[in-house]
C-alpha cells in the first residue's frame, strides 16, 4: 500500500482526503500542527476507517521536524499538500502569517521532498488565482489575474514557484488543483468543518446560525452586478473534492505524467450567496435570521469553473448536489451540537 503524507491532513479537506486515500487503497500519512484544526479529528477518522490513522504533529515550516517524518516513514511515494491558512479577511489584516505558512511552508516541503526523492506532489490551489475574471467560467487557459488578496497571491506565488522547478529540469512532477468553493460533511457527520472561532466561510455560519450559536447572518454586498446582487461561487462537496485528490495521485503514478499541470475542481454551476441561504431551508426546513451589509474587502464578484479539462483528462467529475452539501453540513452542525451537550 502506497503511503501518502497528507500535509493539513486533520483540517477539512484534508481529513476528507485521507478518507478517500484509504478507501482507495492508500495509507496516508498525516502532517499537521493543528493551529487550524482539532485533534479530536483523528478520531473522527478512526471510526470511518477502522483504524488509528498515522499522524505526526509537526509545522510544514519546520525542516528539520519535516525531514524526521520522512526518515520515520520510508518510503513515501507522494504528498498532497493542503497545510496552508485560507481566511481572505483575515489575510488582509495579517499578509505576513500568510507569507510565511503559505509560501515558507511549500518552500520547505519541497526541499525535504527532494533531499528524500519523493517526486509526486499534489499541490492545494485556489480558484482565487484568477483574481476577479474578464470572462465566465474560467478554464485553466484563463489568465491569473492580480490577486484580490493576500490569501489569493500566496496561492498564486506558490504556483509560480512550482511551475519554475518544474522548469529547473527537476525530477518533480505537481498537479496543482484549482479548488473552487468547498462545503458539506462526510455522510458518517464524524469530520466536516471545523472553524476554529467565528467562520469565515458562508455554510458554517450559516449552519451556526441556524443552530442559534450566530445571532444573525451578514450577506456581504447586494450590489454586485449578479442576478440577485450577491456574489456568486462553485459550490462543490467536500467529498467529491476529496476524490478528485486521489485521481490527482492515480494520474502522477503513470509513466507519462508530466512536469506540471493545473486543473480546476468545481461543479461547473455558479450559486449566489442568497440562493445558497434558500437552497438550505429548502434542503433542512431550517429557518434563520440574515441580513444584508457592505462588500467585504478581498471579495471577488462571481466566479464558477469550467471543469471540461478535469473530466475529460483527469477523469473526474462531481456527483453529490448542492442539496447534498447542505443537508450533510446540517447533519455535521447537529452531531457538534450533541457532542457539545453530552460533555
């Protein structure tokens, strides 16, 4: 069984990812300091898979700490590298801890890589790389644009850097994944997302809020040049997102992969902020207090994908809705609710 280190491995996509890993006949090997995840996620993940799932604590911009996982666990035969912060606001009051856990981090992950001569890295990216596009659906053909935030230029900078290694001649091979909007839970509710304070993203708050741990939701900007005014994202499941991981790891095991590639992972279906809110009563019966308010700095007006280079040539598509994603959030929402009472 082929090991697979899995940087952020407790955070919310990269618990899902080491699901999807084992199922799939990997063992993944996770990395993560837990500055943005809570450990009590491994045990979410033990009782998915049956097992203790092997986990190191360790920062991604600690090199020395890094290379003592590679020594301890030979012969690992890929990375996925998720161990990054992915708050736009926050990035704006603090470029500098982005700078440095974004950028450092890849940057030491990629050293120990090749003093280990491990060549596989599947690489976390954004759709934020795009920054506010002339033109709708964005392709992988479509020019990155300056980036909206320093969120958004660390994952760009990070792209520039692996596409010049790549250059270099070097042995490595990267698929960077272009993730859209991730969201919903596993079907067990044992991991989902966990953010740690108030969220920043919209489906956990909203989920608070109607759980009643928000007072109210704040929809940023009604005046964007959108149907209903709200700002428009690719909703993909958390799940599905994880899947497209593994077919990212299958794809850089053939002779043929190539020194670097960019896909986009998304539905292809752009959803408004308020469709969502409504797409969740709908799905949950739930019912909550929104309001409306200014733009949000950092915020892009609308974005989707065109996922026609995924399907065709990484052989991936999304299965699970938009119904999907939010009634499993909701699940997830109540199993922390239970949790929480029953301490």
């Amino acid at each position: 069984m082929s090991k697979i280190l899995v940087t952020g491995g407790a955070g919310y996509i990269g618990s899902h990812t080491v699901v999807e890993l084992a199922e799939a006949g990997y063992t993944p090997i996770v990395v993560d300091n837990f500055s943005n995840s809570e450990e009590r996620v491994l045990q979410g993940l033990s009782q998915i898979l049956g097992k203790e799932v092997i986990c190191y604590k360790v920062d991604c911009t600690n090199t020395a700490a890094l290379q003592e996982v590679f020594s301890k666990e030979e012969n690992i035969e890929g990375v996925i590298h998720f161990a990054a912060f992915k708050a736009v606001g926050e990035s704006v009051a603090e470029p500098l801890k982005y700078y440095h856990n974004n950028v450092a981090g890849l940057v030491a992950l990629l050293q120990v890589m090749e003093a280990n001569q491990v060549t596989r890295l599947v690489f976390s990216s954004s759709c934020t790389v795009y920054g506010v596009p002339e033109k709708l659906p964005v392709t992988e053909e479509t020019p990155t644009q300056k980036a909206n935030s320093p969120y958004g230029n660390t994952k760009k900078i990070d792209e520039e850097i692996l596409r010049d290694v790549a250059a270099s001649g070097s042995s490595l091979r990267t698929i960077a994944l272009r993730y859209f909007n991730p969201i919903g839970a596993h079907e067990s509710a044992l991991i989902g997302e966990l953010p740690l304070g108030v969220p920043s993203n919209l489906v956990p708050f909203i989920t608070q809020t109607a759980a009643g741990i928000r007072e109210s939701l704040t929809v940023f900007g009604t005046d964007y040049d959108t149907p209903d005014g709200s700002c428009i994202r690719d909703y993909v499941h958390v799940v599905d997102l994880a899947k497209a991981h593994v077919a990212a790891i299958r794809r850089l095991e053939k002779a043929e992969a190539v020194p670097y590639e960019v896909f986009n992972i998304g539905t292809g279906q752009g959803s408004s902020v308020l469709e969502v809110i409504h797409a969740f009563e709908q799905a949950t019966g739930q019912k909550f207090n929104f309001k409306t308010g200014p733009r949000r700095p950092g915020d892009v007006p609308a974005i989707y994908a065109d996922v026609t280079k995924a399907t065709q040539e990484l052989g991936f598509k999304t299965s699970l809705s938009l119904k999907d994603s939010l009634g499993s959030s909701w699940a997830w929402q109540q199993k922390l609710m239970t949790d929480t009472s029953n301490k």
